[in-house]
C-alpha cells in the first residue's frame, strides 16, 4: 500500500491520507485513495497476472479518445477518464503494476440489479452517441480498428490438448463433457473470422464489454465506466451484449432515433457472442494454469469455469 502512496506523491502531487481496497473488478486490483479534500479511484495492474498485458498495452490508444469524448461528445460526464501524471501520462508504474488513477465516481454499480426504465433510456443515449463516431477523430485510432483477430484461440487450444502446463486433473474433468462443444465453437469462430474479414463493415466506436457492473448510478446520471476494451468496430461488438436482454426493444426504440438505418449483422453478432465466449473460458484457464491463486480465488475461477462451460450448450 505504502508504495502506491508513494507512487501517487511522486507522479500526481497528491498526499494521500488514507488508502483502502476496494471489491476489484476482473482485470485489476481497485483502491480508494482519499486525500484531505479529494476522493480518487486507482486502477492497479498487477504486473505479474498473464492477463494484463491485454488490458494495458493500448492504455495511451484509448486514453486519448476518453479524454476527447469527454470535452467534444455528448457523453461529458457520463463516463470516467484517467487522470494525468505529472509528466503528462495516462499511467505510472512501479516494480509490480500498472497504475490508473481516476476521479472517485460517487455513487453505486448497478451489479446483480435490474436497470431500470430510465437507466436503459440513458445507456441507449449513451450507446447511440457513442456509435455516431468512426475514424474520423482528431488522434491516431489505428491500434484500436477491430482486427476479427483469433490468435488467442491457439493457445486456448494449447492450454485445452496439455501442450502447454499440465492440466490439474480436476480442470480435465471439468472440461471434458464440453470438448465437443467447445471445439465446434473453436471452428465457428474461427470461419467466421475469415469472413468478416473479407466483408467490408462500418466501423465505430465501441465500447465492447457492457454489462452491469460497469455501469455506475450516480445522482441522476447513469455512468458507463471500464473503457480499456474502447475499439473502432462494427456495433454488434456493443449490441452482443444486448441483444439477450429483457429491454431491448425499448433500448432499440431510443437507439433507432440516431440510427435510423440500423440493422444487425447475423455473422458479426455471432462472432461476437463465440468469441467472447471462448476468450472467457480461455482466461480462467490461464489463470488456472499459470496465475498463482490461493484457494478462495481457485474456487471462484473454477466455479466461473463451470458457469462459461454450461453456457456452451445454450
Ligand atoms: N471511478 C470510479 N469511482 C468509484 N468506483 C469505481 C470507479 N471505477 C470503477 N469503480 C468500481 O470498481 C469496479 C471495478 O472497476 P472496473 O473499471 O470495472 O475494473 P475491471 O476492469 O477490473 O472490471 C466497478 O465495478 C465499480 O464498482
Ligand atoms: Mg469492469
């Protein structure tokens, strides 16, 4: 902890008076920091984790585009952006993470909470305005274009034939009444990928991994946060998430208002929906597999395992 309060005197001046964790999310470890008259959220990669490489290597790609949402779009104030060191950097590091601070969001995640009629009413506002953006931004958006990239699926298939660490023979249990399954999606995702590819389709923006816990409720506003999966792609990427719900309709009402001419691609949605799927299971297997994990945390990987597994057959 001293090290983070260190670390926050040396690249943002802030002195800290206290520093408390928080119930993190999936990518990273989350505090609350407060100062004598500030709250502040930090955002800490652990360095050691297989998975932060993903999260963090395109942190000064999609900084720059919250920063100009956040000043140019309808979306101001409805969506947290990282605050500048110093130095003028999105981030700092010491020896063991990555480290993000934000503005404290006073309020509440939506989490295992339905969203209310009013809260679906602005997340469409905010999805709509979101998806009026494409590569015509003021910033270099390269890294961020949607590639249909599957290259993970190879080390899934590594992890799932013991080429790479053994496999804890409970995993293999687990996992083998869904081999099948999980192959064929394997192969889905895989052709699918070719496919889009080779299609032409407007991109956008994107916010790519919209569920209730990264939506926050504070005073009137609904907030969307968690914004390192921020691509340029085609909307399915976003309406993946979507289109399964109870709401939709009334989502798609308020959405149509911006976007008139909308229609769902069948094969982008699919790919979507398959490879989110896979890249799920994947990562709890990394994490079985490689991460060092107390038995609390392997119980919970496990049992999140089980859960994506059963889903296959959905
Ligand atoms: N700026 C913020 N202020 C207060 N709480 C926040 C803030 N950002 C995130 N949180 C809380 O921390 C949790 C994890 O943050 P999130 O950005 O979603 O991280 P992860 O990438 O690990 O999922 C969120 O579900 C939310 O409850
Ligand atoms: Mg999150």
């Amino acid at each position: 902890m001293d090290q983070f309060i260190a670390a926050l005197k040396e690249h943002y001046d802030l002195e800290i008076t206290s520093l408390s964790q928080q119930q993190g999310g999936w990518s990273a470890f989350a505090y609350k920091a407060l100062t004598r008259n500030q709250a502040y959220f930090l955002k800490v990669y652990d360095k050691s984790r297989a998975s932060t490489p993903k999260w963090t290597t395109l942190i000064d790609d999609y900084a720059p585009v919250l920063v100009w949402l956040q000043q140019h779009s309808g979306l101001k104030g409805k969506i947290p952006v990282p605050l500048l060191t110093k130095e003028g950097r999105y981030t700092c590091e010491n020896e063991d993470g990555i480290l993000l601070l934000y503005e404290y969001i006073d309020g509440e995640t939506i989490a295992e909470r339905e969203l209310t009629k009013e809260q679906v009413s602005q997340l469409a506002e905010i999805i709509s305005e979101l998806h009026s953006y494409d590569d015509n931004l003021p910033m270099k958006t390269g890294a961020l274009k949607e590639s249909f990239d599957v290259s993970f699926l190879q080390q899934l298939s590594m992890m799932l034939n013991n080429e790479s660490n053994p496999m804890p023979s409970d995993v293999g249990e687990m996992l083998e009444p869904h081999r099948k399954r999980l192959n064929s999606l394997i192969v889905a995702v895989e052709q699918l990928s070719a496919a889009l590819k080779n299609s032409p389709s407007r991109f956008v923006l994107c916010h790519t991994d919209i569920h209730n816990w990264n939506l926050m409720q504070s005073g009137q506003t609904l907030l969307l946060i968690d914004w390192e999966g921020l691509k340029l792609a085609p909307v399915e990427a976003d309406l993946m998430f979507l289109t399964d719900k109870p709401y939709y309709d009334d989502f798609l009402s308020i959405y149509r208002e911006r976007h008139p001419n909308f229609t769902i691609n069948p094969d982008a949605l699919r790919f979507y929906q398959g490879r989110r799927k896979l890249e799920d299971i994947g990562e709890w297997l990394e994490q079985l597999l490689f991460d060092k994990q107390d038995a609390k945390e392997r119980a919970a990987t496990l049992s999140g395992l089980t859960r994506d597994l059963q889903s296959l057959s959905q």
